[in-house]
C-alpha cells in the first residue's frame, strides 16, 4: 500500500499559466511548463534502458521522484505493469502529474502519484523495477533557481544519487532492477552509492551529445548483489551526428519505446 502525506500546514499550490498539454507517447499526453521542468533526453534514456532491464511485465514498478511523470508513463505505457507508483516530493510537478494521470485513456494501466519525499513514504516493497532521474548537483554548486520545480529537478535540495540508491535497494524485488540516469563525469560517485546500497551493476549505457564527444550522460541497470545476476554487455552511442542529426543508435532506441 502506497501513502500519501497530507499537505494540510503546505502552501497552496497553484495550477502554473504556463502549463501545456503535450503529447509524450503513442496517445498518452503530458502537462509540463514552458518556463519549468519539461520533458528532456535524460527521461528518455532512463525510460528506454528500464524497458529492456526487466525480461518480463513488472508486477509493480515504481519511479522515485517522477517530477511531471515523464519517465514513469514512458515506461508504464511500454512495459504495462499491473501497477505504476510515482513518488515525487514537489508539490507542483505532482499535481502535474496527477491531472495527466487523471486523463490518460481508460484501458491504460494502473498508475498511482504519491505526494511526498520518497524517503519517508511508505511505498510497498517487492518492485520488479525501480526508475529514478535524481538532481545531478549538490546544493551550493550553483545559482539555485527561485523557481521552486526548476530549482528541485536541477539542485539535490532532498539527497542525491546515494538517496536514490538505498531507497531503490529497499524496495526492488530480489530480482528486481533499479535504473537511473547521471552525469558520466561522476560515474564514480554513482557506483559508489550502489555499492553502499547493496547493489550491483548489471548494464550501463554511456551516452555522448554529439557523435565524437565525451559520454555526457551514462544509464544503470543494477540489481541486489546477493543475486549475482550476470554482467551484461554495454552500450555507447552519440544522441546527434557530426551532421546534428539525430543518430540512428538514438533514433532505435526511441522506436524500441515508441516515442516517434
């Protein structure tokens, strides 16, 4: 059983006047801000490496600070669990979240919005697949944003990466998958936290901006190192040409999920 905190002594929040409705993936639409937290590359390629991680239907799958959504209905609307639970602690990007829930078609999957941070909410363990896209920068690193969505999706205002870790290993099945996104820069400090948290890595995916760069972007699969599930093989590939255009490494795995 998900909980949700009550928000009775928490700020009224507002719908935003820069909120459009987008489509996201086959005929499933978003409400996201024009000047705030928006769907991005990071969410698709959390998405995507979580819908080939789990070999079968998860039974349940949870995203922990699902911001909007984004990366919980792409891999809700590819995978079809029995059940999806998003947790996210900004009280915007959730209310957000559940009035796209509330207008997804009817034959959809099961999907649940938890309001409050996900180290305290009581979320049932037992998760075939656990997703997370945290902050990627520490607080005092820099200018933290006066948007209160913009300055949570960019600034570790509620733990980093480590948070993500000890919580994803608290709730995954024992053969289940967590996956989640960050900076390749600080690779180090990703498997570090798993490591902490009793997880192993299973698959990474290193991801550059533009063919011939640096990886910018790297993704996870890990699992419980007490399953010693196997090692498998990596992946590399540029988002975008030396051209700009897209790549066809990037262009497969945005079919492989079914965004266009």
């Amino acid at each position: 059983m998900a909980t949700q905190p009550t928000r009775e002594n928490a700020a009224p929040c507002v719908w935003p006047d820069d909120a459009t409705r987008d489509r996201l993936i086959g005929d499933w639409f978003l409400y996201q801000r024009r000047r705030g937290h928006r769907t991005s590359t990071d969410d698709v390629l959390t998405a995507w490496f979580a819908s080939v991680a789990v070999a079968d239907t998860p039974r349940q799958y949870v995203d922990l600070g699902c911001g909007i959504g984004s990366v919980l209905l792409m891999t809700a609307h590819r995978l079809r669990p029995a059940r999806s639970i998003g947790v996210e602690a900004q009280a915007q990007s959730a209310m957000m979240a559940r009035r796209t829930v509330s207008e997804l078609p009817p034959d959809g999957p099961r999907i649940d919005i938890v309001e409050g941070d996900f180290r305290e909410v009581t979320v049932d363990a037992g998760a075939d697949l656990v997703t997370g896209s945290p902050p990627y920068f520490p607080v005092g690193t820099g200018i933290l944003s006066p948007d209160p969505q913009r300055a949570a999706c960019r600034f570790e205002l509620r733990g980093g990466i480590e948070a993500y870790c000890e919580r994803a290993a608290s709730l995954l099945a024992p053969a289940g998958r967590f996956v989640c996104v960050f900076q390749s820069a600080f690779d180090g400090r990703v498997i570090e936290a798993a490591t902490e948290a009793g997880l192993s890595l299973i698959r990474r995916g290193d991801v550059a901006m533009r063919a011939g760069g640096e990886p910018f972007l790297s993704v996870y699969a890990f699992a419980h190192a007490a399953a010693a599930a196997a090692r498998e093989e990596d992946v590399a590939f540029a988002i975008r040409g030396a051209d700009g255009e897209i790549t066809p490494a990037y262009r497969r795995a945005r079919e492989a999920l079914g965004v266009d």
